[in-house]
C-alpha cells in the first residue's frame, strides 16, 4: 500500500534536502569564511569608467602620475577598484570633481527604492547591478535588504541563515523595542565602495511587530523607522539603494518613506503589466493613509524600468510600446536586456561586473553589459539631475 502523503513531513523533508544541497552548493561556489573577493579590471574597463581614453590612461602610466598597478602574465595593466579610485583622486586634482562625482555641499542624499510586487521582476538584479556600476564610477553606495528572503544579501557573499539568524540584520535598526543605530549592522562589502544593511528571516518581525506597536502608539511609527535609522549614517553617503520585497507590507511603506525616488521594475508581458495596475492601485492607497498621517511624499523621480526586454518578441514590443505611451517619459530609455549572461552569472552570485567577459559568449557578455552600462547611466543622470547639476 502507498504511504499516506502527510504534507507537513512531506514539506520538511524536503525543506531539509533543498537546505543541505544549497549549503553544498554555496561552500562549493566560495570556500567557508572566504570573503568574496572583486576582480581586477582591464586598461579599456578602467579608462571607460573613469571617463578617459586609454591612451590617456596609458600616458599618465608613461608619466609616472598613475599608480603602480597590476601586471597580467601577458604585460598588461590591471587595476583593482583602490587603483581606481586613486586614479579617481589624481584625476581630480584641480578639477573641482569632475572626477569625484559625489554628492557635493548642500546636494541630498539620494535614496532609491527598487520596487513591484511581482517576485522576479528584477528588482535584486537591479539593485546589485546598480549598486556596483555607481560604485565603480566614484560614488558611495549603501545598499539596504529590506527583503527577508535576503537574496541581495547572499549576492554580497553573506549566508543569512548562518551569518545573520538572530541579529545583526537591518530589522535591529528598525525594531520598536531598544533598536540599535544602523551603523551597528552596516557591512563593509567584497565590493569597493558599497556598503550593506543585511536582511535576513528576522526582518519579517517587523511585519507581525508594527500592528501591536500603531496600538501602542510606538514612535517614531513604521513608516518614519527606516528613514530615522538612515539619518544617522547620511553623511557617509552619496546614494542609498532600497531592495524591497515582493509584498507591499510595512517594510516596503518604510522603505518608501525614506526613499528620495522610486524604480518599478515590469516585465513586459500583459499578466505582469495587469499584476502592476493592482500594484498601484494598492501603493496609491496605502501612500494616501501614510501621507494623512504625516509621511513625505516629495520624490525626484519615479521611473518604470523595463526587464527582461527581448527586442525580438514581438507581443512584448507591443506591451513594450503601450506602457511608452501611456507612461512618456516615466519609462527609462533604456531597458534591461534579457540575457543568458545575467541570469548564468547569477547562479554562481555573481553579477555582470563580476565575472570575467572570458567566461562567456563574447556577444552574449556585451550585450548584457552595453544594456546594464546604459540602464545605470540614465539612473546617474537621473541623479545628477536630483542634485540640479
Ligand atoms: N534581465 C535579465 N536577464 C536574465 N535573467 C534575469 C534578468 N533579470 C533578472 N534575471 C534573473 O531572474 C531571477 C529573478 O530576478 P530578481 O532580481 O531576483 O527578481 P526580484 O528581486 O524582483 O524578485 C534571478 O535569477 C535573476 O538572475
Ligand atoms: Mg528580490
């Protein structure tokens, strides 16, 4: 006779073999304990992203006023995000920032919340990939997991079922009883110039702790929690990158509050694009209950950033089209590419700044990356243009 299917051993056994196949899986991707470490960057990827040529790049080598860098067996220089950003400084020197493209004297804080309701709209992927060009460009970037399912967390490396259990994520900073400031969880990262607030399976407290607390009339109340935490570190950086998660609970509405400006990732199929219409509808309600009670509304920009785009599909040019005439100018220019590339780098977590162009189809990699440069770039502007430069 069959054994009986009892669900809750059924589900627990399998919650235990997932669990032991991905802990193997990630001891197999970094050793235990091994920090991830960033790769070195080639003479072309480092003049484009300092904004110089690479014979100009070459020459200030020639002159003696680069640093020493790096060789690769075959003789060819190759810089590391610090040879960057000491490039970055010499670069400037005179140039009143034109080099060093922080947030200068009575310029804001920036802080943007990657955002939708529809798991695997790219939110993480976007984050990351935006967290990581803005960096290698010169800027300072917090990248804050508000997500308790944590992937951007695992992306920097972490692995929050060990690392953050019981503290040490971002719901410490939050919490209503005794919460400590955020720089008390703030990671330094594997990656020059980003810094993380952790999320892990704590953070979901914050769900089932802020109905009690509105009772109570805790303060300051959810909304006001993240963006009071934030302002203890602001000054340390330029932009603040807000991972939300795929509900629209009080973490997503904390992180809203804070935020300066919001990025809707959609994929453009017509389910998503309905799932998206509720969204709002949704968004729009909760933000009127938040603003009656107080919260700020005043943002830079909203954006819709289109992922997963396939220029050779057509039912998704159509959706692609629709959304441009409904939405103008709300829809960022350029779109995010799908690609093997992304998606083949984020098994192992890694993103397209990662891995090595080598690893993959040399198209592949270009296309992915041409379309992730040119996605972050009009995030910058968009920034910059916060910033009325
Ligand atoms: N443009 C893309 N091309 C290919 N794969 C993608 C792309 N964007 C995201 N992915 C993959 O889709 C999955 C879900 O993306 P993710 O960023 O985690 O979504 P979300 O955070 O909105 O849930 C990930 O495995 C990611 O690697
Ligand atoms: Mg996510």
């Amino acid at each position: 006779m069959a054994e009986p299917l009892l669900i809750n051993q059924r589900v627990r056994a399998r919650a235990d073999t997932l669990g032991a196949a991905l802990d193997a899986h990630m001891l197999a991707s970094f050793a235990p304990d091994a920090r991830k470490e960033l790769r070195r960057f080639s003479a072309g990827e480092a003049a484009e992203l300092l904004g110089i040529s690479t014979s100009f790049l070459r020459k200030l080598h020639f002159d003696g006023k680069a640093p020493e860098v790096e060789m690769t067996g075959g003789g060819r220089r190759q810089y590391a995000a610090a040879d960057l950003m000491e490039l970055r400084q010499i670069l400037d020197a005179g140039k009143a920032g034109a080099y060093l493209p922080g947030r200068r004297e009575g310029e804001k804080l920036q802080v943007l919340s990657f955002l939708n309701f529809k798991g695997g709209s790219g939110k993480t992927t976007s984050t990351i990939h935006t967290a990581q060009r803005l960096a290698l460009k010169g800027y300072r970037v917090l990248c804050v997991d508000v997500d308790p399912q944590a992937s951007l967390t695992v992306l920097f490396g972490y692995r929050p079922e060990y690392d953050f259990l019981e503290q040490g994520t971002l719901y410490d900073a939050i919490r209503y009883d005794d919460p400590l400031p955020l720089s008390a969880v703030i990671q330094t990262t594997f990656f020059p110039g980003i810094d993380l607030a952790p999320a892990g399976l704590m953070l979901q407290e914050f769900e089932h702790e802020t109905p009690r607390a509105l009772l109570d009339n805790v303060q300051p109340p959810f909304y006001a929690r993240m963006a009071a935490a934030l302002s203890e570190v602001e000054d340390q950086y330029d932009v603040v990158l807000f991972d939300c998660p795929p509900q629209l609970g009080y973490l997503t509405m904390a992180a809203l509050c804070a935020s300066t400006s919001v990025m809707i990732t959609i994929v453009p199929n017509m389910l998503d694009v309905a799932s998206m219409a509720q969204f709002l509808q949704m968004s729009a309600d909760l933000l009127d209950v938040v603003a009656e009670a107080g919260a700020p509304m005043e943002f830079d920009f909203m954006r819709f950033l289109i992922n997963r785009y396939e220029p050779n599909d057509g039912p998704q040019q159509q959706v692609v089209s629709f959304l441009r005439t409904l939405f103008a100018d709300e829809v960022m220019v350029a779109p995010m590419l799908k690609s093997t590339a992304i998606s083949d780098a984020g098994l192992t977590q890694q993103t397209i700044y990662e891995v090595e162009r080598a690893q993959f189809n040399r198209q592949t990699y270009d296309r992915a990356l041409e379309s992730l440069n040119a996605v972050n770039d009009e995030i910058e502007q968009l920034l910059h243009h916060a910033w009325r430069r």
